[in-house]
C-alpha cells in the first residue's frame, strides 16, 4: 500500500509547501480537494494554462504523483443535470492531462444520511460520465459517504451502471461510523471495486464525529488495512483530514508527519506478524508547546527541548538538495557553527548578516546567531554590491556570512 494526503487538510498551504512536503515527508502521491482558495481544481493555478506542465514536471523529478482529483460533484443533484456533466466532464479531462488516474464523484453530498436519494438519477448521470471517462483512460469513483456508506446499496448501484471505469472510493470511517459496519463486512460486500481509499479518525461527542488525529479514535483501521491486505489492495490510502471544513482540528504540519509515523508502525506491526514479534502500541502525536501561546524561551532553548524530545526525527530534509538532518544532528551543527562565531570574535548583541539564497547554511548561521545572543541581518540575495554595502553599514554589521 502508498501513502497520500488529501490538499482539504492544508487549506492553508501554497502548491508548492504541499509538494514539498509529500516529498520530505515520504509520501507517494497527493489528493487534490482544491488550493489554497480555490477548492475547483481546474481553476487552481497549477492546474491551468503555462503553469500545468510545470506542475506535470516537477512531479514527475520528485517521483510523486497526483493520486486522484476529488470534486464536489453531487450525481443525486437533478436541478442542473448540465452542470453537473459539465463539472464531471471538466474534472475527467484534467485528470486525463495529468495523468492521474482517478476523479472521485458524490453520490450522496453528505457524510451521513441525512434524507433521500434517487439511485437511478445517480446511476443516469454516471452513465454519461463514464463513457467520457472510459475514453480518457480515467476511473470515476464513487465514495462510500451518506446513504451511499452502507455498501450493500453502493454495490447496488456499481453493478447497475456496469462500467470498468467505475469504481469505489472506501472511505473507512463513513460504513463503520454511520452504519457500524465491520471492516471484513465492507470488503465482503464492495472488496472488488475498491480502488481507492480515505481514512481518518474520530470518537463520537454528543451523538456526532469528533475527528482526531490517527489512533486518537476508535475507527478499527487495522482490522481495515488487514482487510484490504487480504485481497492484494495495492493502491493509496489516503488522509483526508478535514481541515478545509473545521479550523479547529490540528494544523497539516501535525496531522501529516503524524499520519505518515501511524502507518509505518502499521507497516511494522506486519512484518512483526510474519515473524510472531510483539511490538509497541502505535506511538501518537505530541506537542511540546501549547497551541497558540507565547512561551518564555530563547531560540537555542527551543532547539535544545525539541532535539532532547523529538532526536532521531527529520528538522531538515531538502527535497532538491543532498541535506538530510535529525533534530540532534542538526542542533551539534549549531552548536559547532555557534563555536566558531565566537572564535570569531562575534559575541552577544553584535550584528550579523546573511547574504545567501536557499541555502542550509542560511539556517545554520541564523540559528547560531541567535543561540549566541547575536543579532541576524537578512540580506537581499539579489542586491548588488553597493546595495549590500549600504544595507551593512546601516544595520552597523560586524561580520558576513
């Protein structure tokens, strides 16, 4: 199995802090569910004009690809049965030009089942759009959410339209969390036509989901994973932590990492299977600081608490550059950069500048800077000389790095 994360969990983020990050963090693929503002991903930067073959091609040097576009295409809305067709239509074509090899379609608008559904306007409307989506070599997927998570009625509904080019996203929580059906129920009943999956956790506060970060809730994902293991699934699974919808849950920078740690202990938990070992439970998420508090701390101290409490975890990983460091490795690179500014003679209060690009070592002298007490001095990488001279002299530098 791969690894994906949904872009609704970084609602936040630029195109370009999303893929790096699925490169640093060791992940296969992305979802696409909108960036940044515009949640329509044909209409998303990337994704348009001069800039999509760009994106085609930075993908393509950091081995990762788009795993599935996901709309909010509802086949049961019957008002506007062209707009319809039309956002699926679009949707199909760009994933064609991508390259990617799903477009995951709603049956049901909802999570849960909040009213009726006409099964055989949805099954209309997928008819029309997989012919299109047979054409272009792409699969629709329809995702097992609101009167659609019980997957007796989605099989239903798969063997009606009778198309190879469509299939079914599994989204985990929905059939257990709506339907408290069992993870061997769900493969039982839908196992063939899965293609894709989305996974998060939740508990239920007040009668509703409370979602949580992976392992924090309830939602059997082993005895899911397990289950999928048992019919050769090789496809993604993918985190879709809802961010976009609840500002509340976790920042993308927690939830991501995290999901990534939850599924190699997966992984683990496997291989300690085949060999009758017993290993840990699955270790979770932790902050050392409280979410959106000032804390009464240096820079070096903050360095020295989160390398003593988090060592052997990546603080940096260039995805273009050959630098790789834990949070230990890089705080005795500090710690030695720090030495040799005082062997310098810099000393608490003086001026230091930078005048570098993208560099490791830009955050290599910044950080002894400030451990030292000294004072950073950004400088302009594209400054011409008298520019710098002047920027210098008037933030009284005493040394340039």
């Amino acid at each position: 199995m791969k690894l994906s994360f949904s872009t609704i969990g970084s609602p936040e983020w630029s195109w370009n802090e999303i893929y790096s990050m699925a490169k640093d963090l060791g992940y296969n693929g992305i979802e696409i569910r909108g960036v940044g503002n515009e949640i329509r991903a044909a209409k998303a930067k990337p994704f348009t004009g001069s800039e999509l073959p760009k994106t085609i091609s930075t993908l393509k040097q950091l081995d990762l690809e788009i795993v599935c576009f996901c709309s909010s295409c509802c086949l049961s809305d019957n008002i506007d049965k062209r707009a319809i067709l039309s956002e699926g239509y679009e949707y199909i074509e760009l994933a064609s030009k991508v390259g990617a090899k799903y477009v995951r379609l709603l049956g049901d608008r909802e999570p849960n089942v909040t009213g009726k559904i006409d099964d055989a306007v949805v099954v209309s409307n997928l008819k029309y759009l997989a012919a299109f989506a047979e054409y272009k070599n792409v699969t629709i997927l329809i995702e097992t959410n609101g009167v659609y998570a019980d997957t007796k009625r989605i099989k239903q509904l798969i063997e009606q339209v009778d198309s190879e080019n469509v299939g079914v996203l599994w989204d985990i929580h929905h059939p257990y969390r709506f339907f408290n059906e069992q993870p061997s129920q769900t493969i039982a009943n839908i196992g063939k036509y899965i293609k894709h999956v989305h996974a998060k956790d939740s508990i239920m506060v007040d009668a509703k989901p409370c979602y949580k970060i992976m392992g924090d809730g309830d939602i059997p994902f082993y005895s899911a994973f397990d289950a999928l293991n048992e019919i050769g699934y090789n496809g993604y699974i993918s985190l879709e932590w809802v961010k976009r919808w609840n500002a509340n849950l976790e920042d993308a920078a927690i939830a991501f990492p995290q999901f990534v740690q939850y599924m190699n202990n997966y992984f683990s938990h496997l291989k300690a299977e085949r060999v009758t070992q017993t290993i840990e439970a699955p270790a979770k998420g932790k902050r050392i600081f409280e979410k959106d508090i000032l804390i009464d701390l240096t820079f070096g101290q903050v360095l020295d608490k989160v390398a003593k409490e988090f060592p052997n975890q990546f603080a940096f990983k260039y995805t273009t550059r050959d630098y790789t460091r834990t949070y230990k490795e890089f705080q005795q690179e500090v710690n030695t950069v720090s030495k040799m500014l005082i062997a310098m003679g810099v000393k608490a209060g003086d001026h230091v500048a930078v005048w570098s690009t993208n560099y490791p070592h830009w955050y290599l002298t910044f950080w002894a800077t400030v451990r030292i007490g000294a004072v950073l001095v950004t400088v302009n990488s594209s400054y011409k000389i008298h520019e710098a001279q002047y920027l210098l002299k008037q933030s009284d530098t005493s040394t340039l790095v």
